[in-house]
C-alpha cells in the first residue's frame, strides 16, 4: 500500500487552471477513505484491479464515496496508459457499472450514450431563476431529464447567481433534474470552444458542478436537434463556466435529428505540476 497518489489536473483550460483535482492511488487496499481525507483533494480515485483493457476503480471525495466519477475515471486512464499499463481502449467499471473509454487525439473520452432532445415551455423558468430573458428551451435526456435555457449573452451566463432553491423550483415544475444554462461561443482566454455552459443539479445532490460530462453530452443531444452541430466533424469543444473555476470539454457525436446519438466526453487529464 502507498499513500503517495498522482495528482492530475482535469478538464483544466490550458492557460487558466480549473477543472477538477484528482488523486490517483494505484492500489485500493487499507481504509480507503481514511486515505482519501488524508489528501484534501475534492476527489480520490483507487486502482482496484487493471489488466489491458479492463480498469477497475473506486472513487472517494474527503468525506464519502462517491461511487461514479467520469473526472477520476480521465485521471486513472491518462495515469494508466502513461505508464504502459492499458491500451487505447478499455472499459471502466465504477459502482457497477461499465463505461467504454477511448483515447482519442491525445484526451480519453467516456461514452454517454444516446441523447435525445425536444422542446419544451418556457413560461416560468426566466422568472423562477431571475432572468431577463431566455432563447430556446429544451428538455434532454440520456438516463435523467434536463432542462436546457439558452441565454442571450455572455455576461448573463456569466452574471447567473446559484440559486439551489429557483433551480429545484423550476425542476419540479419542468418535471427535470438538473439545469443546463448556455450561449454559443466561448472565452477567448480560455481556448477555442464553439458553446460555453453552466450545469447545476440540486435535485441531484449538488448545486453548481465544474465539470460535467454528463451535463454536456445532454447539450450536445440539444445542439444536434437544433441543427447546430457541424455536420462534417462529429467534434465539438465546450466550456463549463462554474465562477473561478473553468473546465474544457471534448465530445464526439453523431448528429441526428433528434439529439445525437453515440455521444462519447471526455477532455485533458495532465499531471498536476
């Protein structure tokens, strides 16, 4: 047993630091979340069994286990591969279940599946959450139903204060779970991107996330039955914009009519200088 993980940065904008911090413990054997409150860092993942292209995980934060972690997941795949271990697939098992993972120009994706998109009502969702105005709205679902807002702006997005109440409010009503709120185009400083995001998901068990793969592949699934998706390239780079604290997103798609389908995410996972 070691108590000297890894620490990579993930999802982090290459110029800005953001993302999430990630531990990588190559063993899970001792009092796993004794270790992970030892490390203070927001997430802990344990290598519990690996061969080339199997990858066995179990995720903590510093005071529970988390379960599933598609960041921890990104950080043990780059720790993995750079060290020879695993090839450029693998399946990765977490609270089990089985998540394809694929290297793909240098950034693992995770598959998300299938998103499919419609329309929905947008009387009461600018009011409950205190907007000026919204664009279209719609509902996107892979396992769990989201409410996607289009804003008009930049600086709204950016200007929406967390509101974990306004935001159940507005999911009880719209019969979602979680809230994306986005613009087209991204922050120059940031790094090319051709969507900026913001994901929130009380009804879930967390307020505002920093990185969400599940949360993008569902705009991804909007994009696409919005006719928004570039047609030749099934690649599409994002921004989730969580106040101080940026992350960059990657996801392939295939565009369909009504969402996207074979939706994989994922992004950079580098060793924490």
């Amino acid at each position: 047993m070691t108590d000297l993980p890894a620490l990579y940065r993930v999802l982090s904008p290459a110029r800005v630091p953001g993302g999430k911090l990630v531990a990588v413990f190559p063993d899970a054997s001792g009092d796993l979340q004794a270790r992970a409150a030892s490390i203070r860092t927001p997430l802990s993942v344990f290598i519990q069994y690996f061969n080339v292209s199997d990858v066995v995980l179990r995720v903590f934060t510093p005071t529970r286990e988390k379960g599933e972690s598609d960041s921890g997941a990104l950080a043990a795949l780059s720790w993995l591969f750079g060290r020879g271990e695993i090839a450029d697939l693998a399946d990765i098992h977490m609270n089990g279940e089985v998540v394809p993972a694929q290297l793909c120009g240098g950034e693992w994706l995770l598959r998300q599946g299938d998103v499919t998109a419609q329309e929905a009502p947008a009387e009461g969702a600018a009011e409950r959450l205190g907007l000026e105005q919204v664009g279209a709205v719609h509902t996107a679902r892979i396992s769990r139903p989201t409410l996607a807002v289009e804003l008009g702006g930049l600086e709204e997005l950016q200007a929406v204060a967390s509101d974990p109440e306004a935001v159940k409010a507005v999911g009880l009503t719209t019969d979602t779970t979680g809230l994306l709120l986005y613009v087209p185009g991204g922050v120059p400083e940031l790094g090319h991107a051709a969507v900026s995001f913001r994901a929130f998901g009380p009804l879930r068990g967390w307020g505002e996330d920093a990185a969400s793969s599940n949360m993008f592949a569902c705009l991804v699934g909007v994009l696409g039955a919005r006719g928004l998706l570039p047609e030749e390239a099934g690649l599409l780079r994002g921004l989730q914009l969580k106040p101080g604290q940026p992350a960059r997103l990657s996801a392939q798609f295939v565009a369909q009519p009504s969402g996207a389908s074979d939706v994989w995410v994922g992004g950079s996972a580098l060793p924490e200088q």
